[in-house]
C-alpha cells in the first residue's frame, strides 16, 4: 500500500512551518487536518480537509528530498 506525504512548504502559511508528514491517505490527512488547526489556526471544515487531500502527493520510496 502506498503511502502520501504532505509537505507543509506547499501550503500557504504565515510562519514558513516546513513540517513534512508521510502515511497512508486516511492517517496522513487527518494529522495534518490537527496540524492545520493547532497550528495555524485553521477552522476544521470540509473545505480545508478536501484543500489539505488535493495537496496530498504519493510518496517516492528512498527519494525524500
Ligand atoms: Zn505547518
């Protein structure tokens, strides 16, 4: 099973955050929902969750750059 990763660079953000996070779909999205929300101050909403899965990108194994 694949794995996704996030790359927190990709977002738009206020404090340059260059957190990164890998997992499977279900996993990946919803820590980043949490870290979007205690973070940066985002509202937990369907919107932010389907802009934070269109971002979502299947990982490259033994490429992380
Ligand atoms: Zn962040």
């Amino acid at each position: 099973m694949s794995r996704k990763y996030i790359d927190c660079r990709e977002m738009p953000s206020e404090n340059n955050c260059d957190l990164a996070m890998a997992g499977s779909e279900q996993h990946v999205l919803e820590a980043a929902v949490t870290h979007a929300v205690t973070v940066h101050g985002h509202e937990n909403t369907p919107e932010l969750r389907e802009q934070i899965r269109q971002t979502l990108k299947d990982e490259v194994p033994g490429a992380l750059a």
